[in-house]
C-alpha cells in the first residue's frame, strides 16, 4: 500500500483561474516580463525533472505523450478495458 501522504483524495476539485482582467491592467513591458518569467518558469521545471530522479523525465515524456496522443475520454474507455476500476482510473 502506497503512504497516503503522497496519495490525493479524488473528490479536490479543479477551479479555474481567469487573470486576463489582471494581465489587461500591465503595461506592455510588464506583460513581457510575464510572458518570458512563464517560459522560464516552464523549462526550468523539465530542468528540476532532471535534479529529481534519472527516471522522472523520461516518466515525465511518456505522460506527455500518452496524454497528447489519446484525450481523457479514450483512455479512460482503454484503461477501464484493460482491467482497472474507475478510482484507479482517477
């Protein structure tokens, strides 16, 4: 059995976060910095990967892949297919 403290419950909920009233009010120099603080933000996560584990980038490209290649609704019908219950779809 798995540490539950590495486990999340599946009933969190998801909200979504709206800033384009908030990125409207920026200058455009601001906005740049946002742009290019989000870019750096993003690629030095894949280097964190790297810091992380041997294995995590390469976990890291195969969910990526997975995810881009099949949309949630398909491969939820393939997980289910293959013998897995909807909690451990979730």
């Amino acid at each position: 059995m798995a540490d539950t403290q590495y486990i999340l419950p599946n009933d969190i909920g998801v909200s979504s976060l709206d800033c384009r009233e908030a990125f409207r009010l920026l200058s455009p120099t601001e906005r740049l910095y946002a742009y290019h603080l989000s870019r750096a933000a993003w690629y030095g996560g894949l280097a964190v990967l790297l810091q992380t584990s041997p294995e995590a980038p390469y976990i890291y490209a195969l969910l990526s892949r997975l995810f881009r290649a099949q949309d949630p609704d398909q491969l939820r019908q393939h997980a289910l297919a293959e013998g897995l219950t909807e909690e451990e779809y979730q």
